[in-house]
C-alpha cells in the first residue's frame, strides 16, 4: 500500500463510476467527484487532502475503521462522512450508492486556520465524523458540485471561495489544529517584507492589489493589512504608492526613457496621473525632475 495518494488515484482503490468531476475546471485548493458505487470493502491509503462525502442517492450500511477504530451507522441521502487527510481508513457498505466528494487542500486548510486563529498553523485534524447531518455542510458541498456538474462565468473563483467556506466551518465543528511557536509581535517577519518588495519590484508596473500582497506574505488579507501597517506605519496602498514615486523621480532624473513610458512602467495609469501624484508628494512635475538633472554641475 502507497504512503499516501491523491484524489485522482482513489478510483485505483474505490472503484466506482465517475459521474461528475472538477477535472480540467483550473481549481485551486479544492476538487470535486462524484460516484456510482455498488457494495464494497476497500481499504483506503492516506489521502493527501481533506475529504467531505455527501451521500446522494441510496441507503446503506456503513462501515468504517479510522485511527484504528471502527464504527458503524446506517448512511442515507443527506448524510455526509468526514476523513482528515493523511489518516489511512477501511470502508466497508453492502448497497449502491451515489455519493459526491469534495476534496481540501491541506495548504487552504492550514491557511484559513491561521487566518482564523491569527497563529502559525503545524496541522489541521478533522474528527472521526462518519454520519452527519449538516444543512450548512450540505449546502456548501452542494454548491460546488453544482459548479462542477454545470461551470458558469467565474466558476474557479465562485468554487475557491465555497472551498474557503467550507473550511471555516469544518474548522468551527469538526476539526482540532495545532501550531507552530507563534512569531514575536504581530509585524510582518523580515521574509515576509522582502517577499512583498520582490513582488512590488517586480510588477510595478501592473495593478497590485491587497490579495497579491498577501499572498506574497503567505497570509489572508486582513492579517497581512493589520501586520504591514504595524510594520512600516502606513497601509499597503499608500507604500506602493511610495514605491512607485521613488521608481518614478530615479527614472525621471536620469532622463533615458520618455516621460510617458516611465509613467507606464511605474504603474500610474498614465502621464497625467503620475503629474498628480508627484506634484502632490513632491512638490515638483515630471518636467522639473528630468530638468533637475541638466542644471547638475
């Protein structure tokens, strides 16, 4: 048996016959199959994400052994089981049944935690949870299945953001999460700052938003804001802002490029606007930096 397997090896080990996937869709961080399944008893390697089954079509007994224990219950439609990733289980039921897998990333996973809890995650544990009924936990993993049986317009994105939901209540209800030592105070650590000024660097000419920049940080949006501000005093905006003023008087002063093009590579949104801010934070034009230069002994 393998240390561990990924959602698209399960069939190897569950055969069944697939009746929807996320397959070729671009989602991050969360999946989705569905099954046809007739009675089995199939040990299951550790998956290497978290994973939710709604139980759609059929009755059946259920058996299952996880963390060397087994329980039983009697699973029907509206019923969902739950298995932690990395945990090897043993499933054993005796009818057909239609069930709907939603898959977790244990990166999504660990990063909601710690965006819950504001701490440095090392693991995240769901419970044994073999049978529950739970309107919210259907309602989301309905959702995602829907997306996945008919994509529309921002599929990816509309998928991600019920994955995120997802997690936070399985979080709430049914999970234990350990941590890592927490870092010192609550600023952005020195690889984290250098990571955003890579990010700014090398994108200054685009629109960065407050999500790019935390995820260079590797955090959610709300502790990367709070962190960067008690790191360099001023919000995220307001600092590439900044970065780009600074990019923009070296470009000017030094006179190789057109004023328009060292507007566009700053990332102002174009000449006019560039004028607006430097002579706001400045108190100078464009025109008076590059001639800054020639009046220079």
């Amino acid at each position: 048996m393998p240390n561990i397997i990924t959602p698209k090896e399960l069939p190897q080990w569950v055969p069944g016959r697939v009746l929807s996937s996320s397959d070729g869709l671009g989602w991050k961080g969360v999946a989705h199959r569905s099954y046809r399944y007739a009675g089995l008893d199939v040990p299951i390697p550790p998956l290497d994400h978290f994973m939710v089954v709604r139980y759609s079509a059929g009755s059946t007994p259920m058996d299952r052994c996880f963390d060397a224990r087994w329980s039983r219950a009697d699973c029907r439609p509206g019923d969902a089981s739950l298995l932690s990733m990395s945990e090897p289980s043993h499933w054993h039921w005796t009818r057909q049944i239609d069930v709907s897998h939603v898959y977790l990333s244990n990166g999504l996973m660990s990063r909601v935690a710690g965006e819950m809890m504001e701490r440095p995650v090392s693991g995240v544990r769901l419970h044994d949870v073999l049978c529950t009924r739970d309107p919210t936990l259907l309602a989301i993993t309905d959702a995602i299945t829907g997306e996945a049986v008919q994509p529309e317009l921002g599929g990816a994105l509309y998928a991600e953001s019920l994955a995120t939901q997802l997690a936070v209540h399985l979080l709430r209800k049914y999970a234990e999460v350990s941590f890592r030592a927490p870092i010192a105070g609550s600023r952005l650590s020195p690889a984290q700052m250098r990571r955003v000024l890579d990010l700014i660097e090398a994108r200054m000419h685009e629109a960065l938003s407050l999500e790019d920049l935390a995820e260079a940080a590797g955090l959610g949006v709300c502790t990367f804001h709070r962190r960067f501000r008690a790191t360099q005093g001023r919000a995220p905006h307001a600092f590439v802002i900044d970065q780009r003023v600074k990019r923009a008087q070296q470009l000017l002063v030094a006179g190789d490029q057109a004023v328009k093009e060292v507007a566009a590579s700053c990332g102002f949104s174009d000449q006019a606007h560039m004028t607006r801010v430097l002579r706001a934070r400045l108190g100078v034009t464009p025109a008076q930096l590059r001639g800054s230069r020639r009046r220079q002994p």
